[in-house]
C-alpha cells in the first residue's frame, strides 16, 4: 500500500483545547473531535470532574480526556500510575468516548504492563497514546508494542518539535500502522503546513492546537503578588482556543480534497 492511497478524503481533524470554553470555540469552529485537557502550559493535564460533567453536557462532538497527573517526564511512581487507573475508570462510567493516556519505562520504551493495564481500566472507551511516544528510544518497537496494547490512535509528531521537520517518519509509521492502529498526526499544524503534512504522510487523522494570548479582564491587578513563577504578567494573560484559527486550518487541509465527500463528523 503506498502511503499516498491511505488518505481518499479530509482527515478526521481534533483539536486540542484547555477547559470548557476551549471546547466550544473548538466544535463551533468545524472540529472533529477534541482532546479536553487542563494545564496546556504544562502539555495538558487531568481535566477536574467538574469539566467532565460540564463538556458532556455541552459537546456536540466526542471528545477524549487525557491522563495525567503531572507534568514532566512519563516515568510514573506506582501511587501515580494507580491514580490513573482511578481517573479512566471514573471516566468511562462518567460515559466519555475516549482518554488519552502513555507511560514509559526508565530506557524509554512504552510501559507494556501499565499501558495494558490503562485500555482494560478504559473498557468501551477509545484509548489514545499522547506524544509520550515521540519521547521513545525507537518509534518502531514502540508502535508495535502500543498494537500489543490495545490503543486506537497514537499522537504524534514524528518525534520532531513539528510536523514538517518529522513527516518522514510519520509516513513511515502510517504504513508500518497499517490497518491495526491510526496515526494521529500533529506538531505545531497551521494553515501554512497541514495540508502538506497530510499529503506527504497520508494521515486520516490529524491534531492541532489553535491557541492565542488574550489580555485578562482584570481591572485591578496586584504588581506584588504571582501566583506562579517569575512572569507576573501571565496572571493578567489568558490562553484561548482561537476559533478563526481553528476555520482557516480545517479549510487549508480540506482544500487538498474539494472533490472528495469529507469524512465524517462522528469520530469515536
């Protein structure tokens, strides 16, 4: 199979978005589906469960929660990867459609047991592996071993910061993938690279994050007091999913396929 006849018609497209209102400029604006998160700044952790509540009664389109406790590295102490396993859980009776999740091991290999042991805590939810995968010794093994796992779909970038840097290697994985597990490409994706990207990739999935600063509506503001780190500024800046951002790169990428049926809107 060449990895030019694996797209026929416009990729799934998922956006990546921080907290309720991210997720509804995100479906308003021609999403897909979208991977909730809290903490972007920290690379997205575990929504609260008040989110969840809140997004399910609100989306219009599935969205997949990710997993994680904490920023930084994917090497997880047993107490966290338990936490985990209680998050999924509480998760799939909750009802999401999916949750994003990836643990490594110390050599940087993909943590079989613990992954396994995720997808069956997840049940009839779809499991995504996060770019916990790009941080892999050797993208080969780790794919096959995500097979052996059970997961739908890994995010990534071709282990490179963006796309256009890493799109060898996306296309590599794309057909190592096959049939058995989707490819969910991403990697700063804009209107200028994602068509491209998917072209050269033959991705069915693509995933970007249409963010900008916005200044805070905050009148009075406290010059003495941050409530994080050394940038007293970022108390009075806010970081939104940008809707017009969202439109113009969903229409870049579907302008590789105008004369094809665009593919479906209910992503699991």
């Amino acid at each position: 199979m060449k990895v030019s006849d694996m797209a026929p018609v416009r990729p799934i497209i998922e956006i990546c978005v921080e907290g309720i209102d991210g997720l509804i400029a995100a479906q308003e604006a021609g999403a897909d589906r979208v991977e909730l998160c809290a903490a972007l700044v920290e690379g997205g952790l575990t929504p609260s469960i008040g989110t969840i509540k809140l997004a399910l009664e609100l989306a219009t389109v599935p969205f997949h929660a990710i997993v994680r406790p904490r920023g930084g590295d994917f090497l997880y102490s047993e107490a966290e990867h338990r936490s985990m396993l209680a998050d999924v859980a509480a998760l799939c009776d909750l009802g999401v459609a999916g949750v994003v999740v990836g643990c490594l091991t110390a050599d940087g290999a993909i943590d079989e047991r613990r992954m396994t042991a995720l997808v069956k805590a997840a049940g009839p939810m779809s499991v995504t592996c996060h770019r916990a995968f790009d941080m892999t010794r050797d993208p080969t093994e780790a794919l096959e071993t995500l097979i052996r796992c059970g997961i739908a779909r890994v995010l990534t970038s071709g282990q490179r910061d963006r796309a256009v840097d890493g799109v060898e290697l996306l296309a590599q994985l794309v057909v190592q993938a096959g049939e058995r597990i989707v490819i969910l490409g991403c990697g700063e994706l804009d209107a200028s690279t994602i068509a491209s990207v998917r072209e050269h990739a033959g991705l069915r999935e693509m995933h970007f994050a249409a963010l900008k600063d916005v200044p805070s509506a905050m009148l009075y503001r406290n010059p003495h007091v941050g409530m994080g780190g050394s940038d007293l500024d970022r108390e009075y800046r806010n970081t939104i999913t940008d809707p017009d951002s969202v439109r113009a790169t969903i229409s870049a990428v579907g302008r590789l396929d105008s004369a094809l049926a665009p593919a479906s809107n209910a992503a699991p």
